[in-house]
C-alpha cells in the first residue's frame, strides 16, 4: 500500500502545483515527466514482487527502464531482482550500467555480493572498497567485505572490518556474532566470549550465539557451561539441527554414548542427509559395541558420499571387531585408494 500511495502522491502533485501556482509555473521538462512515470513503474514492479508474481514485476522493471534509461536506480533494482532469483549475470549486467550512469555506493556493494555469490572475491572486495570510499558510514558494506575477507582466509581483515561495522552500529547482534565466529577460529576464546557475551545481551533469545557460546565452553574445558548453552539454543530453537549436533559432539567426548544417541537422533531427523552425523552415530554404537547398527550407519554415510574416506575405514573397524576380516581389509583398501594420490600422466 505505501508504493502505491508514494506514486500516486508524487504524480498528483506535479499536477497539483500546476494548478496552484497560475501562469508563473515552469512546466516539468519531459526527463522530470519520465523519471515520474519510471517510479510508478518501479512501484508496481515492488508490488508484484510482494505477491511473487516474478514475470509482471520484470516486466514493470522492463518498462522502467525504457522509460528512463538514465536511471541508475531502476538499472540497481532490476539488477538485484535478478540477483534474488538467481541469475548473477544478468545483475552484474545492470549494476554495470547502474554504475555507468551514476555511481554510487548502493550499486557497487550489490555487485561486490553478486561477484561474491560467484567465487570471485577479489572483484567483490575492490566493489566493497569502492563502494565505502562513496559511503564510508554504512555498516553493512564493512560486514559483507569483513564475510568475504573471512572466506579469503584473511582472518585480520575481516576483523577489523567487523569492528569499525560495531562501531556504527553497536546494536547489531549479527556483526558481533560474526566477529566471534572469525575470534573462535583464531583460537581467541576471550574475545570470542565477550562478542557472544554482547549478542546474547543485546538478543536473549538469539538460539545461534548460545551455540556458539557452548562451543567455546567446550574447547576451554568447561563441559558443564557447554551443555546448559546447548541446552538453551534447544530450547529457544528445536527445529536447527546444529543445536542438537554440537551438543552431541560433547556427550561423545563424555563418553556419554546413549545421549549422544539421542541428539544424532533428532540431527538425522531434520537432515537426513547428514552423512557425518551418521557416522558420529555409528561411532557411538560401535563404542557400544552394538557393531551391527554402527554398520548400517556406516552403510548409509557411505551410501550418500561414497568419497567419505572415514565411513570405510569406520565400517572396516566394526567389520573388524565382528571378525570379518575379509570385509574389513576391503574397506581399508578402499579407504586408501581414495586417500591416494592421482597417479601423474607420462610426459606432464
């Protein structure tokens, strides 16, 4: 409703102040006219998006754009309509030309994230940069640099990126969250537990950042703390499977097996397609040497990836403690074929 009222004011009133003001008015120039009839357009374009009619939105966007092809906003929009239904290239394409015709923050950071999306981290990172020379207040283009740094493995960058976005916006539960993950795989506990620390104050319901929490109580050994965050990331949120699967993780490392069971149970039954959390089921039956059910587990991780190196060499072990040899060793050598080295082609 507000585009459809937004349009219909901003055309009435070019009507309205011809009215209003008598002979002295300058009539709007025909670029003023199109950009007014361009907006309608893109309004009508959001409206369809809203019902997910995704061919009369294109269209709408189509219409806005031969209507004003100097705008570099309507490029910008249909760009990141393309985007969200997949189509990387034909968005670069548009964000292209929004950024010919003006360039601007909005346009480079939604390139940087289409380039992202593409593997190509470099063009996403130089996007990101231009894209904070232009707005150097806006927190997001410093997150999404700081998420393609991480994967770039740029560990440092990404971190300072992530600090000057707290900088801007303290409040954001998900640069903090961020930030923590990326000091939790630098081995940075501390600081890793005071961003889950600040998420969790700033969202006492935020299931992901007591996960993450848990995760950190582990590695330092404080087994107690790990579960009771686990165990309220359960509670808040009992339809993630991750949840269910770190908790899992620690009852096996407590050598408690049923319980690790239990949550491998309920991982299995949100994702049924997890083959390492079939395999971490079948470890726990096999420690309690219930070898035939660790083997069916085993079975079926390797059935979904039947590269999973560890499923062979796991069934061989229970293949082993049942005396069955001769399965046992097929599954070791088929481990080790995988784990091999490609032979080198004569002449390369």
């Amino acid at each position: 409703m507000s585009r459809r009222t937004f349009a219909i004011v901003l055309h009435a009133g070019l009507s309205l102040s011809a009215c209003a003001t008598g002979g002295g008015l300058t009539e709007p120039t025909p670029q003023q006219i199109g950009s007014s009839v361009a907006a309608i357009y893109n309004g009508r374009a959001k409206f369809h998006l809203g019902r997910n009619n995704l061919d009369q939105a294109l269209e709408n966007y189509d219409e806005a754009i031969r209507i004003d092809p100097k705008s570099a906003a309507a490029f910008e929009k249909r760009g990141t309509f393309h985007r969200n239904n997949g189509d990387i290239q034909q968005a670069i394409a548009d964000y292209n030309q929004s950024i010919r015709i003006q360039p601007n923050a909005s346009a480079f950071y939604r390139r940087g994230a289409a380039y992202a999306a593409l593997s190509e981290f470099d063009r996403a990172i130089a996007d990101f940069t231009a894209a904070i020379r232009l707005d150097s207040k806006d927190p997001e283009i410093y997150g999404a640099r700081a998420l393609t740094y991480r994967t770039m493995e740029q560990l440092d960058r990404a971190i300072a990126d992530l600090s000057k976005a707290i900088e801007l916006n303290s409040a954001s539960i998900t640069y903090h969250l961020n930030r923590g993950v990326i000091y939790f795989e630098q081995n940075n506990l501390d600081k890793a537990l005071a961003d889950y620390d600040a998420a969790i104050r700033l969202k006492p319901d935020f299931a992901l950042a007591f996960s993450n929490r848990g995760n950190v109580f582990e590695r330092q050994g404080d087994i107690a703390r790990a579960i009771t965050d686990y165990d309220r990331a359960i509670a808040l949120d009992p339809k993630t499977a991750m949840h269910y699967y770190n908790r899992a993780v620690v009852q096996f490392g407590q050598a408690h097996f049923q319980q690790a069971i239990a949550d491998y149970d309920r991982v299995l039954a949100l994702e049924p397609s997890d083959f390492i959390s079939l395999h971490n089921r079948g470890l726990s039956y096999f420690r309690l040497q219930d070898y035939d059910r660790a083997i069916a587990d085993f079975d079926e991780a390797i059935r979904i990836n039947p590269k999973f190196v560890r499923g062979y060499t796991a069934r061989g072990n229970a293949y082993q403690a049942k005396g069955d040899t001769e399965r046992a060793l097929a599954d070791f050598q088929e481990a080790a074929r995988l784990m091999a080295p490609p032979a080198k082609v004569a002449g390369r």
